[in-house]
C-alpha cells in the first residue's frame, strides 16, 4: 500500500467540501420545505404510501383533492371560471354532491349514490331556481 500524496489527500478533501455543501443545500431545501412553505404541484402520502391530499396548479387552474387510501376522490376543490367549486364525493367515487360559484350567484347540485344528477338549486339573471327530476331524468318539479 502507498502512502497518499499531499496532491491526493487535497483533491480528496476539496471533494469531500462539495459533497458537504451540497447536503448542506439539501437540508437547507427540506428545512424551508417542513416549514410549512410548499409549492405546488405537492402530494400527501399515507403510511401505505398512498396519495391522501394533491395539489395542482396548471393551465386549467388550481385543484385540491383529498381521497382515500384506495385512490378515491372524497373531495375536490376546483378553480372555475367564476370562482371555485367544491365536489363531495360518496365511497365509490361518484359525486354526490356540488357547490359552485356561477356568474350570478351560487349553485348547488345533488346526485344519487350513482352520481346521476336528481337536483339542483341555482341563481340567474332572474333569480333563484329549484330543479328536480326522477331517476329517468325528468324534470319532477321546478321553482318557479
């Protein structure tokens, strides 16, 4: 075995600074990022793995979901044209439910455990409006 050079051990240790710095620049990142200071597109994982919370921000707009273990959407927040939406989802995945904000007001959309849509309340230029139709998809009652 030879005895290192000083040329050696002073390339050895110029490499062992950068590798140095460069953890220092990573734990400084995960540092700012456990800080509470996130941007997007961030996902949360469960202890399985699993997506639980995604968050998006892209060309279409801003979206939040929060799902299940299994990959089901229980929640989604989304950007619309005229302001946001909420979705609440049942445990096989169909929207059950929808509040949204419309250009002249709110509205409010109800489903069946299939996602099939059975109702809605809503604003427009005249007003306020309730629909409700059957499982065939008429129109049970109207108001006004």
């Amino acid at each position: 075995m030879s005895d290192p050079t000083e040329t050696h051990l002073l390339e050895r240790l110029a490499s062992l600074e950068q590798q140095i710095e460069r953890q220092q620049r990573r734990c400084e990142a995960l540092a700012a990022r456990l800080e509470g200071v996130l941007r997007t597109p961030f996902r949360v994982l469960d202890e399985h793995g699993s997506v639980v919370l995604e968050v998006v921000k892209n060309e279409a707009g801003v979206r939040l979901r929060l799902l299940d273990g299994e990959g089901r959407f229980l929640v989604t927040f989304t950007d619309i044209a005229s302001g946001g939406s909420i979705a609440v989802h049942n445990r096989k995945g169909a929207e059950v439910v929808g509040l949204a904000a419309g250009h002249h007001g709110g509205n409010i959309g109800i489903s069946t455990h299939t996602g099939q849509l059975a109702g809605w309340l809503n604003v427009t230029e005249t007003g306020g409006h309730i629909v409700t139709r059957d499982l065939e998809g008429h129109i049970t009652s109207r108001h006004p």
